[in-house]
C-alpha cells in the first residue's frame, strides 16, 4: 500500500549540528545534516468577514429613568460678557459621582440663596456637570422567607436605577459670573451648595475675566486694542494679521461704526 496522502503542509528545514569527534587530535568537527520537520499550521487564512446584525444590539441600556436635573443655566444668561467680570467656581476635592438628584438640589439651593440677596437679573449660575453615567441596582427582598423567592448573588447583573456624573478631583460642578459687588453674596450660595453633595468641595476666585480664558488685566487690554469681539458669555479673538480691509471691517463691528 502506498503512503496515506495526508493536507497537513510540511517545513522542510536545514539545520547544522556541532558534534565532537572523539579522536587522537580532539578536535570539533561541524557536521552539515539535513532534518525534515514536519509543522502543522494552526491558523488558515481566510476573508475577514464582519456582522452585522439588523436588530437593535442588546447591550444597549434600556429603561434609564430621566436625569432629575433638567435646567443648566439660570440667571441672566444672556448678558453680555462686559457686564459680569467676577467668577466663582466650585470645585471638587475627591474623585466621585455625583446623583442627578444631588445636583437637581445644589442648583436649587444656590439659586434661590441669590435671587433673594442679589436678584434675579445680577448673576449667572452655569451647572458644569451632566448626568450621563447609568448606574444599577440589583433589588434583594427583605421580606420572611426571601431566601426560596429569590437567587442571591447569582446573576446580580441589576437594572437601571438612575444617572450620575462622575467627577475628577480638581473639576467644576458649578460656576457662577456676577459684578464685583457681589462678591460675598455669590461665595455665600456656593458655600451653601456644597452642603447638598457628597464629599469635599472648595469655593475657589476665579482671575479670568467671567467665564472667558482671558485673565481680566490681558481682557482689559485686549478689550481696549480691538482684538476681543464679545459674543454672549464669551468673545472671540482677532489677531494683528491678515488682509488689511478684514482689519478695518472688524474695527467698525466693534465700535459701532457703519
């Protein structure tokens, strides 16, 4: 019968051997032998082909109840960026999460504290966070024999509970832009807010110029050059270059000119 033939490929490799040839002399001898190794190959190649499935993925997190915090900014938040210069922020101190729900009540106790010491129409408080993190629980019975009702830890995968967001150390949950006035009140409802979230929180003074990057001595003069357009809350910069009629266009937008 002649040799079963087999798919398997083979590798033929050539190898050299250092052997010692016990003699006289004592000398090594090198050897040139041929060795036929046979290898099978483990991976095929083939079209790499991708699914794609028609239905809705399944790991898709369903049933996620609305955020309780629904409004971002209160105040006067259409004022221009000329009329509040002060900034306060409030910073975190610890790497957490903070509840939709804490964030809801932090935005209701700061600004009702300066709506009723600086009006409504004085400051603008901007919430900085945004719940979009989805957290779980896994609901356990308490009741008399809740052992034969339910498995435990076994399959502790839970459904959605609520939303939070997750905040670094060094980040701001809220900021708020007043005059210099001010001041006392604006550090006042911030030190009341951080009462309604967990851990340690800072009220910090801001050196820009509201809620611009700008420090307020570099605004000042850029302001007075011509080279900051405001534009709400913020402005834009024009630099010193490009073509000269570009110049003199912006040049009027900014003092009114026609």
């Amino acid at each position: 019968m002649g040799r079963r033939p087999t798919t398997e490929p083979r590798l033929r490799v050539r190898l050299i051997f250092a052997v010692t040839v016990t003699s006289c002399s004592a000398r090594w001898v090198a050897v040139r032998q041929d060795v036929t190794v046979t290898a099978k190959i483990s991976r095929t190649l083939s079209t790499v082909t991708a699914k794609i499935s028609r239905t809705l993925s399944p790991r898709f997190c369903r049933g996620v109840p609305d955020p309780k915090i629904r409004i971002f900014d209160l105040g006067r938040k259409k004022a221009r960026v000329d009329e509040f210069p002060l900034c306060v922020h409030l910073i975190s101190k610890e790497f957490e999460q903070i509840s939709s729900e804490a964030l809801e009540a932090g935005r209701i106790c700061a600004n009702k504290y300066l709506v009723k010491t600086c009006g409504k129409d004085a400051f603008h408080l901007r919430m900085r966070l945004h719940p979009f993190h989805v957290i779980r629980i896994n609901k356990m019975l308490s009741c008399a024999g809740a052992d034969r009702l339910q498995t435990g830890m076994r399959g502790a995968f839970g459904k959605p509970q609520g939303t939070v967001a997750r905040v670094h150390i060094g980040q701001k949950i809220m900021s708020v832009r007043a005059k210099e006035q001010h001041k006392e009140n604006v550090i006042e409802a911030l030190r009341r807010a951080k009462f309604k979230f967990p851990g340690r929180q800072k009220v910090c003074m801001s050196k820009k110029w509201g809620f611009t990057k700008w420090e307020a001595p570099d605004y000042e003069a850029m302001r007075a050059d011509g080279r900051l357009k405001p534009d709400g809350a913020y402005c834009h910069y024009y630099s010193g270059h490009g073509p000269l009629m570009r110049w003199k266009k912006i040049q009027k937008e900014l003092h009114g000119l026609d």
